[in-house]
C-alpha cells in the first residue's frame, strides 16, 4: 500500500515538473533522480518484488521454528496424546519434577 502510494506521488510530482514552463530541461532528473515516468514504475515493482520475498523468506524462517518446537509425543505412535478432562474439570496440568527431590513438591502442588 505504501509502495503504491509513493508510486503515484512521485509520477503526479514528476508529470507536473515535466508539464512547467519556467523549468529547464533535465529538472526532473534533477529533482527526482528518474528521466522517465516508466523507470518510477519500475522502481515500484522491484521494490514491491523485494518486499513479498522477504515476505516469504520470514515465513519459511517462522515454519522452519514452528517445526522445531518440541512437543509431548507417545513413543508407540509418535503422535501427540489426546488429553481429556473428567466432567466439571476446567484444567489440565502436567506436572514434572525429579523423583529424588521433587517429588514431595508436585504432591503439595497436586493436592491444591
């Protein structure tokens, strides 16, 4: 949207330097660094096709993280479990702790 924008600010201010009388030739290159309506143009595209591909590069990075995240699998099926919650129960919590010396911790915990 901002390259569209900026598209046709820049072509409107470059057709009304070109369309000046009191202006010399050459003052729109001057002015806007382009000699040609069309080469503004073609800016807006390369910098649009520069955009959507760090589009897509960000969300090949965001899938590539998404798929490392360790997850709670089954070792028979490798799927994760299916976690069901008795009738009245709003949570569901697992609780993990060492046996040597959390175990005394996770019971006060359970029995809240």
């Amino acid at each position: 949207l901002l390259l569209s924008f900026l598209c046709a600010n820049w072509t409107t201010i470059f057709i009304k330097v070109e369309e000046r009388e009191d202006c010399g030739p050459g003052y729109e290159k001057e002015l806007l660094g382009f000699s040609d309506v069309d080469k503004i143009g073609y800016a807006m595209i390369g910098l649009a096709a520069v955009a959507v591909f760090f589009a897509f590069v960000g969300g090949f990075v965001a899938l590539r993280r998404f798929a490392r995240i360790p997850t709670i699998r089954l070792a028979s099926t490798r799927q994760a479990p299916e976690l069901t919650l008795a009738t009245g129960m709003t949570y569901h919590l697992f609780n993990s702790h060492i046996w040597s010396t959390g175990q005394d911790a996770v019971k006060v915990i359970k029995g809240e």
